[in-house]
C-alpha cells in the first residue's frame, strides 16, 4: 500500500507540478547529450542571432530530440562555475541508437552547415542514465 500511494503521489506531481512549455517534453534519463558552444565573435548580436535562430529551428524539427533545452551562461557566482562557453544545449534521447540517429538527420547536418562557421569551440558530453 505504502509503494501504491507513493506512485500515486509520484505521478500526481509530475502532471500537476510538470513542464508546462510546449517545445519541452519529458526529461528522458536513459541518454543526454549536453553541448557547450564557444562562438569565435561572442559580442557579435547579428551572429548570436543567427546562431539562435537556426539552433531553435534544428531542435524544432530532430524527430529524435525529447527534451530540448537551450542555454546561455549566467554571471558565476562561484570559481567551479565554469561560464565560458556562449550556450550550452541538453538534449535528451530514449537511447544511444536515437541519438546516433539525431547525428545523422538533416536538421542537424543543415545546423551545422548553416552555423558551424560561427563557433571557435565545441565540446560534448554524453551520459547514460544509471
């Protein structure tokens, strides 16, 4: 009775509590991919801009993406805070083969065509879930 009531007050909270924006979906523990993004000219806005709106249109359109999120560095408040990069992106995936797929689709490969020429420095992080 005590794991029923515990699912049950589980699942209350994520629907009642959950992700309400609508190109966010469920955070899928199983594969994240989380990509730092150095652009050779930060103070750029035309480059910035143009960066964002093409990353924004890729994760609009990967059939493989779940949750997408896209981000810029805060002001660090702390020295482990590392906040050089100019965005950051977590993507996550119900496995390594959808991830590998998301590699290989055109809005990804039209991303880096249309952008890759603006960043000086890319490093990726991918984990499976434990």
């Amino acid at each position: 009775m005590k794991t029923l009531m515990t699912v049950f007050f589980l699942i209350f909270g994520i629907v009642a509590y959950g992700q309400k924006n609508d190109t966010m979906r469920d955070f899928d523990t199983n594969f994240a991919h989380t990509v730092y993004f150095w652009l050779q000219h930060p103070e750029s806005q035309a480059d910035r801009d143009a960066f964002e709106t093409s990353l924004q249109k890729f994760m609009d359109n990967s059939a493989y993406a779940k949750t997408k999120y896209i981000g810029r560095p805060p002001k660090a408040s702390r020295d482990v805070v590392d906040g050089s990069f100019t965005y950051s992106l977590i993507v996550t995936f119900e496995s390594a083969e959808a991830q590998q797929k998301y590699q290989d689709e055109a809005p990804h490969k039209l991303f880096i065509e249309e952008v890759g020429h603006l960043w000086s420095k890319v490093i990726v992080y991918d984990s499976k879930g434990i």
